[in-house]
C-alpha cells in the first residue's frame, strides 16, 4: 500500500459509512423520537431534525471529499506524461 492510500484509508473508510449513516438516522423509527409537539423558534422539532441530519450529511461528505482530492502535485506524478497536452 503507498503512503498516500494509507492517509485516505480513513477518509475512504468514512466515506463509505456515510450513506449508511444517513439512511439510518433519517429511518421513521428515529425520526419519530423528534415528533414531538415542540416548536424551537415556531419551527416544529421534527423539522429542525430532518434539515439538520440534511445539512450535516452534505457537510460532512464535502468533508470528506475535500480529504479524498488528491493534491495537485499527486495528481502529476500518478498521470505522468499521458495527462500532460
């Protein structure tokens, strides 16, 4: 395994648990926890849970994927000439 891959090794690996993630905390069972009749600034509790279980899932895939780019110098070396025009 190269250096680069054993530094994304966690990046990958939470990139692939992140879908999973999301399914399960946006599954009716959990979602129905935050069904109360609750209002946080007029706003019902069980909306604020679902945009923000939507906001942190799309933060933390850019996260990741700002993990996962590989750099502008890896990206030169592992093309070589045959990407060059």
């Amino acid at each position: 395994m190269k250096p680069v891959e054993r530094e994304n090794r966690g990046a990958r690996d939470a990139a692939a648990i992140l879908p999973f993630l999301g399914v399960v905390l946006l599954f009716p069972p959990v979602v129905y926890i935050f069904a109360a009749p609750v209002a946080v600034a007029g706003v019902p509790l069980i909306v604020l849970y679902l945009f923000g279980v939507w906001a942190a899932v799309i933060l933390a895939a850019w996260i990741v994927s700002l993990r996962l780019k590989p750099d502008a110098e890896d990206a030169e070396s592992s093309t070589g000439s045959a990407g060059r025009r």
